[in-house]
C-alpha cells in the first residue's frame, strides 16, 4: 500500500520588510496569477487530489486557498509544515495523519523551501544533499510506502517548475 | 562551470518478438506521435539544447531523429549509452566529451532504463536505490558540475513524464 505525496511550494510573495513579519508575507499579484494557472493546469492533466495540507504562514495559506478553489478540498493546516521544522517533527505528523486516513490516495502539502526538497531527499535516499530544487509554485511528486518508516523507502515521479505548467 | 544535461528516454516501441531483434525494435506510431509533440513541447517551453546524443539502438536513434527535426542538432551516437552500459563506462565516455565540448550548456541524451534513472541516482547521490522513475518519453534535468568527479554533486531540477508535455 502506498500513497502519492505531492510538495507544492508557494507562489511567489512579496520581499520582507520592517513592517511585515515573514509569516505574514502574502502573495504578490503576479504570484497569485502563476500560481492560479499552474493549478489549473494541474487540474486539466488529471492530477489528482483527496487531501490538502498547508503550512500556517501566509502565502503557504494562500497557495492552499488557490488550490481548494480549483480541487474543492478543505484546507488542513500544520505547523509541521513551517519553515525550520526537523524533518522527524513533520514526520511524525505524518505517520499520524496516515493512519487516520487509511484510503487517501494523494495528498498536496503547501509549505517552504528548503524544507520540503530536503524532507524529500531524506524520504528518498535516507540522506540530504541539497541535490533537489523546487521552485515557487513547482511541484514535486513522492510515492510513499504506508509504513512507519518510509525513510529511503520512497520514489521520484516528478519535478516540475512552474514554466512547464503554464 | 557547470552545464544542464538532459536524460531522455526513448518513445514507445514495438514488443519484443522473436523476428525482431531488441535493438532494432521501432518506435510505434503512437510512440513516434506522441514523442514528437513532448519534443515540440520542450522547444515551446524555452528548452535549449546545444548538443544531442544517442544510443545506438533503433528505437532510440528514431528518438534522437525526432529531436533532431526539431533542434536543428546532428546525432552524436555513443554505445556507452546502450542497454547494460556499466556506469563507470558511461561516465568515461561523459568526461572525454565534457573536455571537447568546453562550451556547451545543454546536451540531451536519448538512451534507456533503467540505465538512465539509475545514472542520475548516482550523480545526485553517490549510490542507486531505485528510488526515480523515467516514463518512455520523459524528461530527467541534471545540472552537471564541469569536475573530473561529478558523483554525488549533480542538481536534479526536473522530471517530467511526456502527459505533463503533451
């Protein structure tokens, strides 16, 4: 049994300032527009999704909004998916959560860079290399194991930046 | 110094069967269409090529030739990109042609699986897991440092079946 696991990096947000914590930092309007064309395009190739995970930070959240109004999907928020989090805290997460949702098939988790890239590799290859790049508003597809280590257990399906999306 | 090096697998070809030898298997029609409109896609997309290169085999060299229409490159061919070619035999071959192409950017190369997977398993990482899959007609983006030992210091920044491109 495995599930398919898709790390969705935000859309492009403004430059942080004085006056604008970085958890508040929203999307820009040309972030928004990208994002809101690479989720379609999503949609059209028949990507599919049962569940919608996001970092709490803004432009995590807005991403996820963008994305629910295309998959109809109730948003999930986790502070496992905030930037600086060990990879064995959002690991653990999800080992909870999986086992709450025995029949999911895909799930999309919005979050940050290089957190999701480098969880990815780990996922993959039990170690990190900084050897992937997820782009804003890119994608990056795992096929998970439903075990309780799936730590160099998973698999590489796709890689895509969003100029291939839009 | 680095340049992008872009792993190709070859369309869909005919099954195996006992009057047709493996290497001079063609593509099918299905094969040769949809590999042309990934091939269209790619140049589309901004994808550049300096240089392509190809496995000797017949379903490859009809890859390459799809390519070739559309880039405007000759087909380099290279053995060492046929079917159970030992990595450290491939990475010779590689070697030698980075140091007579000192000044291209991005070279495709058309060739098989599970070779082509496992090779950027090796560059990224140093050792294979089986851990990346290349579907007929897919696209892997490695970029490659100009080093006498690029093992373990390649960067993945794309892996796209050929539904993402048509």
């Amino acid at each position: 049994m495995t599930f398919n696991l898709y790390f969705i990096r935000h859309g492009l947000a403004v430059e942080r300032s004085e006056h604008t914590p970085d958890g508040d930092r929203p999307l820009t309007p040309e972030g928004r527009h990208k994002t809101e064309r690479v989720v379609k395009r999503l949609r059209e190739l028949g990507l599919g999704l049962d569940a919608l995970v996001s970092s709490p930070l803004v432009r995590a959240q807005q991403t996820a909004e963008i994305l629910t109004a295309v998959y109809r999907l109730p948003i999930e928020t986790w502070p496992e998916l905030a930037p600086d989090t060990p990879f064995e805290t959002w690991l653990a997460r999800l080992l909870v959560w999986q086992s709450e949702n025995p029949t999911v098939a895909a799930v999309g988790m919005v979050g940050h860079e290089p957190e999701l890239s480098n969880w990815a590799e780990i996922l993959l290859w039990g170690g990190c290399r900084d050897a992937i790049a997820l782009k804003k508003a890119g994608v990056l597809g795992l096929t998970i194991p439903r075990t309780v280590s799936p730590v160099g257990e998973a698999f590489l399906f796709l890689l895509v930046p969003p100029k291939i999306l839009l």
